[in-house]
C-alpha cells in the first residue's frame, strides 16, 4: 500500500499552489491525467517564475511532446512569454526529455548543477525542473539513482502521465515514492 501520509491529490490549482510551496530540495511526483493538465501546470509556473517574479530558472524537460509544442504553449493561452527573449537569457530551457536523461553525453545532474550555479550568479533563488520521463522501461532505473531530497537549490518535479504511472505495480510504485518527497496527484474537477 502507498504511504498516504505523502499522497496530495487535488485539482491543477490546487497542485500548482503545492509546487508554489515547494523547498529548494524538493523532489515530488506530479501524476497528470492528460497533456492539457500539464500545459496548466508547467506554464503557470514559468509564468510565475521566470516572468513575474524573476527568481528562477525553469527547466522543462517533455517526452509526450515536442519541444516546439512547448515553446508554443507557454507563448499562447494565459502564459504568454516570451520564449525566446528567455531561452536566450538561460531563464527557461527546454529540452527533449528522452535526449536529456538518456542520450546526453553530459551527466544530467551536472547540467542540474551548471544551472544552479548560473542562477546563483544571475541573482536567482534557484532552479525548478519539469521532467516528463514518459518512458516506463527507463524510469525506474533513472529514479534510483536520484536521491529523494537535493542538495542543491533545485525543485524537482517529475512528470508522470496517469496511464503510465499506472500500469506500475504497487511495489514499483512504492519503490518510486520513497525516492520522492511527496506525490501530487492531478485530479479532474
């Protein structure tokens, strides 16, 4: 059985306002039902943090989409950014998930870092990073070898599609929330 005690559930807002809360550190699960959830949610808080407040860099990583499809996304609907004013300053990077986590000659956690330490020189709180893994025959792998609190300021939010995430057996699951902080699951209202 899960630990319920690390479960949220609740509905896309409820969800941001959770990723809102989030410590450096953090490393949560975010278990979204469809792509539209997603849009919601990774805009939103680029819009918040790279546009309003200033105070990160964002990171978002898609596997079930392209990365044009996002950089379309968060310049249309509410969002409305500036991607490539952004992308050029190093505020928002955006990069194929499946190139970043697994075809990469660069470790990804050192990319993590790099980051990090160019936030820190642009005066940026930290970093926060969406990654949609997508894949379940990597995943498991890759989680391991996450711990499940960074030590660098970095918010961690992997990206889980629902269907995806369940076709995981219980102890699968089980093993992954014990990597995370917390798991956030979007509900449909």
């Amino acid at each position: 059985m899960l630990a319920s005690r690390k479960v949220i559930r609740g509905n896309h807002i409820h969800i941001i306002r959770q990723l809102e809360r989030a410590m450096y550190g953090s490393h949560y699960i975010v278990i979204y039902p469809d792509l539209i959830t997603l849009r919601e949610i990774y805009s939103t808080y680029a819009k918040a943090h790279i546009v309003e407040s200033n105070d990160e860099i964002v990171i978002i990583l898609p596997y079930y989409e392209t990365t044009d499809t996002v950089r379309r996304v968060l310049s249309e609907n509410g969002a409305r950014i500036d991607v490539r004013k952004y992308e050029k300053e190093n505020s928002l990077v955006i990069i194929d998930s499946y190139k970043a986590y697994f075809s990469s000659s660069v470790n990804i956690m050192s990319f993590f870092k790099s980051l990090v330490e160019r936030a820190q020189q642009l005066g940026r709180n930290g970093v926060g990073v969406f990654g949609d893994i997508g894949s379940i025959a990597h995943l498991i792998n890759y989680e391991r070898s996450l711990p499940p609190k960074f030590d660098i300021k970095l918010k961690g939010f992997c990206c889980y599609n629902e269907a995806d995430y369940n076709r995981l057996t219980e102890k699968q699951k089980q093993k992954l929330l014990d990597k995370h902080s917390k798991e956030l699951m979007v509900t449909i209202n």
